[in-house]
C-alpha cells in the first residue's frame, strides 16, 4: 500500500510538470495580454508594467522563473487582483470551494445511492418511475437553468432562503449552491448505482444468498459492496471538479470560490491565477485518483496491493 | 449618528443556534433578535430516520435565519464588477473609481449631481497665466487614523504616480503636470515633478501648458492622495483591508475578493457630521440576473445594471426603483482609415447614413441607450450640445438614396459590392448590434463578415495596429470635458486613435484649444474640431450610454447625474 502511494505520487511530478509547461505555453500562445483593455495603455506605461511584472523577459527564462517560484511555493503576484498575491487569493477562496463540494458530493452521494437503491430493488412501480424522472431531470437540465430556478422558488416567492452571497458562509447562504452543484451529480450516482446494483443483484453470489432464505436487507447490503465500485470510480474526476469550484455556481450565486478566477483569470490573461488554478486542479485529479485506489483495495476483494 | 464601532455587527457569522430543538432567540446579524418560543423537542429518533428528522428541524431554522432584515444605516450595493485594487495607482475601471470615491478624496472632487466642488482643498488660486495652481488645504482634512491630511501627501502621492517603478497605468492622464511625461518615462528624477508643498497646508502644481480641463482632472482617481507611511511600511500591498487609510467619507473594514468591501464610517472625516450612513457594503454582481433577483428580494439596495432582456420587465415592475439617465458614454464603430476602400469619405458617410440609430437604442437595447448624432455625448460640462450631424433630421428614404449615390460615386453597387470585415468583442448586446447593422448596411448591397473575439483578443488586436476594415469601439470620459473624447481622433495619439485618423486641420484646432486661456472661446474651438470628425467620420457614432441603476426607493440622496456617480456621503436610507 504504501509503495502503491510513493510510487503514484512519483509519477505525479512530472505528470504536474508537463501540465504546468503546456498550461504556461497555451496561455502565452492566447493573444494579448494582462494589460490589454479597453482603454490602451500608453505604449511607455505598457512598458513599465511589462518590466515589473517579469513580462519583458524571454519566454523560457519567464518559465524558469516561474517554476521556481512554484517550487518555493510562492503562485506569483495577480495582474489583475492586483493588490494581492495569488497565494493570498487562494488562500481565501480554495476552503469555499471545498467545502461547497464536500457538501455536495456528500449529498450527491447519501441522496444518489439511496435513489439507486431504490429503482433497482423495487423495480417496477412508483418508485423506479420517480428514480428514473429525477434522474432525468437532474442530468438533462444544465445548471445554469436550475440556479436560477432555484433562487426564483425560494428567494424570490417562498421567501425561505437568500437569493445569493456567502455571509462568511452562513448555513443559510450554501444550501441553495449545494443543492445546484449536487444535482447533476445526484442524478449520475444515482444512474450507476441502479444499473450496477441490478447487474449484482442478478449475480450468481447474490443468487446463493436468496436461497439461503436470508432477509432482504442482508442480500442488499450484499450486492450493494459490488454495486459501489462504479461509483468509487466516478468519485475521483468528479470530486477534483467539485472541490475545485463551479463558475456557474458561484457567479450566480456569488461565492468567492476559485471556480471564477479560472474564467475570469484565462478571460483577463492573469496568467499566474490561470496556471495557480491548473496546478490545484492538477494536484486535485492526481490525489483523488490515488485515493479512489486505495479505496478500491479496501472495497473489491479482488483488488489487493501489497 | 454614531459611527460604527470597532466591534461592528456586520461581520458577525451567523450562528446556528439550538441546532434543531427549539431554538430560543437566534441572533441576526446586526445586532437584531429573533426570539422564538422553543418548541418540544422532537421524540427520539427512531433508527433510520434520525438524519432526516434532524434535516426536518434544521430547516425552519435556516429560513429564518434567511428573512431579510438588517440595520437600517448600510447601504447594500452591488457593483456590475469586482475592483482590482484599491490603490488609486493601479486602478483602471468604472467600478474601481466608485468604490476609491467612497474612500479617497483628492484635491477637488463631485458631489451627488455631479457639480465639481472643493475636496481636501478648501479654495485654490490659479496664476494668470493658467500655469500655476495653488491649492489651499482646509484645516480639518484628515486620514482615517486621525492623521492630518497634508500638502506633502499630496506630494507623495503624485510622485508616486509618476515614478516608472510604480507602473501606474494610468499616469499619463496627468502628463498635463509640468515634467510628469519625463518623470513617468524615466528620464527626470521624480523630484523634478511640477508639486511642491509650500507648507502643510498649501500645495502648488505647475502644469506644463494652460489645461481649461486640469480641475476637472483632478477629480480622477490617479489624482487621489495614498497615506505615505501605509506605503513606507507595506509596499504596493498597503490597499488592503487592515491596512489601508484612507480620508474619504468611509474606511475599508474587509474585503473578500468576489465576495463582498466592507465600508464603514470614518469618524475623521471633515463632513463626518453629515455622513448619515454607518457603512456601505460593496457587493460585485458580475451576473445581472442574479443582481436583478437579490435587487427583488430586497437583498442589496441597488445595483449598477440592468440585464438589457429584462428592460421590460423592470420598467413595468420597478417605475420607482429604475433609474436611466445619460451618461458620459459613446457607442461607435471606427473605420481603419488608411485602409481602403475606408480611407474614402464617401464610403464612411455613406455607411453612417443608412443607420436607424433609433431602431438600435430603443429595439436592440430597451431604450438604454440614446441614438447619437454627435460624437461628443450631450451633456458635457461647459461645451453645451455637441454638434451634429447635418443630415440628422433628413427623412430616412432621403437618407438611403444619398447613401446610394456616395456609394455608386465610390465605384459600389449591386454589381459591385462592397464586402467588409466586422471585429467586435463577444457580448450579446454588441452581436444584436452588428447584426442589425450590417442588415441595413445591406441596402447598399454591402456584405458584412463578423469576426468575433473574447474582450483582451479584441483590445489586444486594436493595441497591435494591424489593418482592418471596421471594428466596434467605444468610450468613456475619463473626466467631464469634450477634449477627452476629441483626443481619440488626434493624430499623436497613437494608443487610442484606432481610427488612424490623421488630419492637420483637425490636429491644429484640437492644438489651439489646447492652448486657449478662454473657457468660452476653447469650447467654441472644440466645436468646430468636432464637426470636422462628424463630415470626415473616421468613427461612425452610433449611440451614447446611459447609465442604468436599479435603485430601492429607501435610498435618499442618490441622485442621477452624467457623470454616473454616486457617493454615499449624501446617501441616507430609511426603512
């Protein structure tokens, strides 16, 4: 296990280095630059900004720059949060993000398993219709339809909830963004975990148990550790995406999560918010596919590192 | 009214009291109660349904924690965008402007109707020659540390501005300073800038020639003064909450990008005593519709935009709360005009003529927008109606057959026509814009091309001078006077001329305005320089901005004015 874990987190490196140089390439490659706006800036002014923040210099001494920067930790200044370090930004908006996800993904997977569950031991009847219908709906609607949906109904005419903001992150204030960023991820948990759980259900093993005449929640929970694997999969990209921020999410409904400076740093050409934002989501899909390895080795008794 | 304290309620967290047995008195923030009577506490749950009972009680809990009510002296506001920095250096944007009004105050400054008046500086003399202004401080200015606000600040500040170390984008605004440009550019020590302290009390700016406008300047946020020893002590970094002081009518108390500015009241203000707000909180809404549902839910008080799709909406829901006044602001196309075939003036005029200028304000943006015959909006200070073009009230069928004619002149028509390529910057409104005008364009058989880009490709493309046929522009005065927008035609000009426009005739008037004494006699100058830019046409005016806001009618001293501005020292609200 523990050779699995240096091992994978070896290969991580120069996995987050190639992503970091393509990441720092693609970016210089996008035209113009920081400082290009509306309002253009005297060509003598350009020239200054250019040489503070280390734009003057040639593209690979600006990457070697810059890499050693990361390794000692330092994520750069912001061209445009210019009164703070990337680090200082992240610092506040990175716990926001994770805590939204860690919510929903908590939600997505207590209310999706269920679901699954559900439509797959009953069936037939009411409740698979109404797994089906709310599974329907939360893949087929796209968020940026049900944020707003959602503020309308209980901002706006039930009166029970805020309409947006974080309020320091009031419990108030992140039901309705958990909500909204649980469920799509409600309606594909719940999707594998029907399919999987019909395909165990139906397993020789499964089989043996019914004929022992044991109960019902006994053959469940049985088929239900097989079902999961699907799910524990999904787990990994889907959690790095969660952890990381949603734009639509949180522009909606105004959360100071890192999910915008991704948009809003590529759309202004803040490069070091850009390449700050790929290196956390790079580090992200890395840990949690590790995790969800490990995990695997703790589920699937065929899966065993020693 | 009494200034919030240092422990103020508004960053309280709210806490989630009784956690789901009957909570007794939740406090909200602002220092509110609610007091409830408990409720018996649930039957112990029985396996199985333990998370969902507790669910069951959270839930009443969370919405009243919810209902919108909160003290009664902050003005919640939402801004279209987030500022990028709080250092008058550094900052560029409208939005970023607003919020350095609410915490700095220069030299001169605006009140609510957007009348130029005393700032830090009580009085100030002008010397005969319109070269030296002498600005005498009044006595009670001070920082938000109860620190005089002095002469030698001012100093500091704007050497600071100019120092090329600083990087200040935008420094050049006052290279009307005596030696700014060679100061900015490095060429002449920061020491020999045109500011001196002739005591602490009074500051003296030479300028480099008489500018009629240089008052009007001073009320821009790069003329805004920085406290010298935040900046000794932290560097560039110093514009953070904590550490920023500031002397305007409030003091930054946090701020979480994107997130929310917390103001609040400095005490040592000199008009402290009129200041009837305890606090604003800044709250930047980039997405409008969602602005516009907290507007309805009562959760900021005003917001700086209206989503152009619900216009209709708003105008049959909110009479009282909308509020559309013009603005500083031009919408208008530029031609390249040393690129053929739009170096000809036939063919500029002839496209100009053909647009229902009233069709795209009033259809395309909901009657934001004002259709503009002039280049210079209406209402600028001093310079009265722009001029504008001739043919304005001439009837459109008129329009169209002279339009025709300039064309077929110019060697086009349906044999030959005329095929152009169209760069914008992506936004829904500017595409509804082209397309509607190129559609009319198509009466004289023109065949229009869209290129469109993400905002920094667009101004990216503009910045690198390379050829193009016709691009979508704008502007927005940097301070009230038409030389700002009839700069954008000169031929030394290079950054913002994206016209290429080059004409000695136009170069010499804008010239002798520049150097006429007389307020009147320069304005009348400025006229004849505009209606030079309205027969050749190098930018194809189209529309002028109004500023929309939402504004809930508990606001009082908000006022509409052109110049879009609104500090919230006038600003009371009442419940």
């Amino acid at each position: 296990m523990l050779r699995l874990i240096l091992t994978r987190l070896a290969s991580a490196i120069p996995t987050l280095l190639a992503v970091v140089a393509l990441s720092f390439l693609l970016m210089r490659l996008a035209p113009g630059g920081p400082f290009d706006a509306e309002r253009a800036l005297d060509p003598k002014i350009l020239a200054n900004l250019r040489r503070i923040y280390h734009l003057d210099l040639p593209l690979p001494a600006q990457f070697g720059y810059y890499l050693w920067s990361l390794l000692h930790g330092d994520l750069g200044p912001s061209t445009h949060w210019r009164d703070f370090s990337v680090n200082d930004l992240f610092a506040k908006a990175l716990p926001i993000s994770v805590q939204l996800g860690v919510e929903a993904i908590a939600l997505a997977l207590v209310v999706g398993i269920t679901l699954g569950i559900t439509g797959a031991v009953w069936r037939r009847g009411p409740a698979a219709f109404g797994v089906a219908a709310l599974s329907t709906f939360g893949l087929a609607v796209p968020i940026f339809v049900v944020a707003p949906l959602l503020q309308v109904a209980f901002g706006l005419t039930l009166r029970w909830l805020p309409v947006g903001g974080w309020a320091d992150g009031a419990p108030s204030h992140q039901i309705l963004p958990v909500l909204t960023l649980a469920l799509p991820q409600i309606a594909i948990v719940a999707r594998l975990t029907q399919a999987a759980m019909r395909d165990a259900l139906a397993a020789p093993h499964i089989r043996t148990l019914r004929a022992f005449g044991l109960p019902a929640w006994h053959i469940n929970a049985h088929a239900l550790r097989g079902a999961l694997l699907p799910v524990l999969s999904y787990l990994g990209p889907a959690a790095a995406a969660l952890l990381t921020g949603s734009i639509v999410v949180e522009t909606i409904f105004g959360i100071p999560g890192i999910g915008r400076y991704f948009v809003d740093g590529a759309l202004s050409r803040d490069y070091t918010l850009v390449m700050a934002t790929v290196v956390i989501v790079g580090a992200m899909v890395v840990v949690f596919n590790l995790l969800v390895d490990i995990a695997y080795g703790l589920v699937d008794p065929r899966v065993r590192y020693d | 009214m009494s200034a919030v304290a240092g422990a103020s309620p508004l960053s309280v967290p709210l806490p989630l009291a009784g956690r789901g047995r009957g909570w007794g008195s939740i406090r909200l923030p602002h220092g509110l109660k609610i007091t409830t009577t408990p409720t018996p506490a649930p039957p112990p749950p029985r396996k199985g349904k333990g998370i969902a009972a507790t669910l069951l009680c959270l839930l009443p809990a969370l919405f009243l924690l919810a209902a919108p009510a909160r003290a009664d002296t902050i003005w919640r506001r939402g801004e279209t965008a987030d500022p990028g920095s709080l250092d008058p250096a550094k900052t560029s944007t409208v939005v970023e402007a607003h919020i350095l009004d609410e915490l700095l105050e220069g030299l001169v400054t605006y009140d609510n109707k957007g009348v130029l008046k005393p700032g830090v500086a009580a009085r100030w003399d002008v010397s005969a020659d319109g070269l030296i202004y002498t600005f005498h401080l009044r006595p009670d200015a001070r920082w938000s540390n109860g620190a005089p606000v002095t002469a030698d600040d001012f100093v500091f500040s704007f050497r600071r501005l100019m120092d090329p170390k600083t990087g200040a984008g935008y420094a050049n605004i006052l290279y009307t300073v005596k030696n700014a440009e060679a100061v900015n550019t490095g060429k002449l020590p920061v020491e020999t800038l045109g500011i001196r302290a002739l005591d602490p009390a009074t500051c003296e700016i030479t300028l480099e020639r008489p500018t009629a406008y240089f008052l009007a300047q001073l009320t821009h946020f790069t003329a805004q003064p920085v406290y010298p020893p935040s900046v000794a002590q932290y560097g560039d970094a110093f514009a953070r909450a904590g550490r920023l002081v500031s002397n305007g009518a409030f003091r930054l108390k946090s701020y979480l990008p994107n997130d929310a500015l917390v103001l609040e009241k400095n005490p040592y203000f000199h008009d402290a005593a009129e200041v009837a707000l305890d606090g604003e909180i800044i709250l930047p809404l980039e997405d409008q519709s969602a602005a516009l549902r907290r507007f309805l839910a009562g959760e900021i008080d005003s917001y700086d935009g209206v989503p152009v799709d619900q216009i209709a909406f708003v105008r049959a829901h909110l009479p009282d709360a909308f509020k559309v006044a013009p603005s500083l602001g031009s919408y208008f196309y530029a031609f390249d005009t040393k690129q053929k075939p739009f170096d000809d003036i036939r063919v500029r005029k002839a496209l100009s003529l053909v647009i229902d200028r009233e069709f795209l304000a009033n259809s395309i943006w909901g009657g934001t927008m004002l259709p503009g015959y002039s280049f210079v909006p209406p209402g600028m200070a001093g310079y009265g109606a722009p001029s504008t073009t001739g043919w304005k009230d001439e009837s459109p069928f008129d329009r169209e057959d002279e339009a025709k004619r300039l064309m077929a002149a110019a060697g086009y028509g349906p044999e030959h026509p005329l095929q152009l390529t169209f760069r914008m910057n992506q936004s829904e409104n500017h595409k509804a814009t082209a397309v509607a005008v190129a559609d009319m364009w198509a009466v004289l058989g023109v065949r229009t091309t869209f290129i469109v880009t993400d905002a920094t490709t667009h101004y990216a493309f503009l910045a690198s001078k390379q050829p193009f046929d016709v691009v979508r522009s704008g502007w927005f005065a940097d301070y009230p006077d038409a030389q700002n927008y009839l700069f954008l035609a000169e031929s030394d000009n290079p950054g913002l001329n994206y016209a290429q426009f080059s004409d000695p005739t136009y170069d010499a008037l804008m010239h002798d305005a520049a150097v006429q004494p007389d307020a009147g006699e320069r304005q009348k100058i400025l006229h004849k320089a505009e209606a030079v830019l309205l027969a050749q046409l190098p930018y194809l005016p189209l529309m002028t901005y109004q500023a929309a806001n939402l504004v809930s009618p508990k606001l009082r001293g908000w006022e509409t004015n052109v110049i879009d501005h609104h500090p919230g020292r006038y600003v009371s609200k009442v419940e």
